[in-house]
C-alpha cells in the first residue's frame, strides 16, 4: 500500500468557478450566473448600508436619536476615549444598531427565516405554516 502524496492546497486546489470553462474555453452561462451573485453579495457595501438604515431610522425617530446622542456623550469624555470595547457599554445605541440589522439587513438579498413554531406563524398578516422557509425582502415604506 503507498503513501498518499500530501495535498498542498496552494498549488494543487480546484480551479475557482470563475476558472471553469466549457469545452470552447468560454465560461458556461451557469458559471457567469453564479459569479454574478457571487460578486453582487459579496460586493455589497454592508457597513453604509446599516448605517443608513440606522440613520434614517433615527431621523425618523427624534426621540430614539436624542437617547442615542446622550448617551455617546454622556459615556466619553474625550476620543481617546472611544475605543472598540468602550462602545461595547453603549446598550441602546448597540440595540439600534441590532435593530437597524433587522430592518434593513445589509446584503443584496433577503434572509432566509425558518417557521419553527409546530403551530405556524403570522408573517405579515398571513399565516405561514410549521416547516417552511420564506424570504423575507426589507422595502422601506
């Protein structure tokens, strides 16, 4: 019985499915499709997209943006003084934020959510029965 030769990962990997060609050498439609969504999801600005969720969900809330507000100001007293554990204290501005993730989740396409409830669930006024996966598309209304 031989010894398997190592796999060296750097030089002999899988061509990418950008590489994989048909037999004209040209990329297939289904390949071209694929990295399309690929580059699309991949290439979505995620941060500017939760900060103007988070934006215009304040704006539209004045007093949510003035708890916001005091409560960055009240918690620092210099920029030194903001660091990436430091924010960590902020409570309702990380809540915002979470609930900024929730409106308007920062990818090019909905997420998935699964119905676990045996009973089903109310999506939007409509009920969704036990075992089903629906997209859920944020639009701002």
């Amino acid at each position: 019985m031989s010894t398997p030769e190592p796999r060296n990962i750097l030089t002999k990997r899988q061509p990418s499915r950008l590489q994989q060609k048909d037999e004209e050498g040209e990329l297939s439609r289904a390949a071209l499709y694929e990295n399309a969504i690929t580059l699309v999801v991949a290439g979505s600005e995620t941060t500017a997209t939760l900060l103007a969720g988070a934006t215009y969900l304040l704006c539209r809330n004045p007093e949510m943006l003035n708890k916001v507000r005091s409560e960055v100001r009240s918690a620092f007293k210099t920029d030194s003084d903001i660091t990436s554990k430091s924010v960590n204290n902020l409570t309702y501005m990380l809540a915002v934020l979470t609930e900024s993730m929730r409106m308007f989740p920062p990818t090019a396409f909905g997420l998935p959510r699964f119905i676990a409830a045996k009973e089903g669930q109310v999506v939007a006024g409509h009920h969704v029965p036990h075992n089903v996966v629906i997209l859920a598309l944020q639009v701002l209304r």
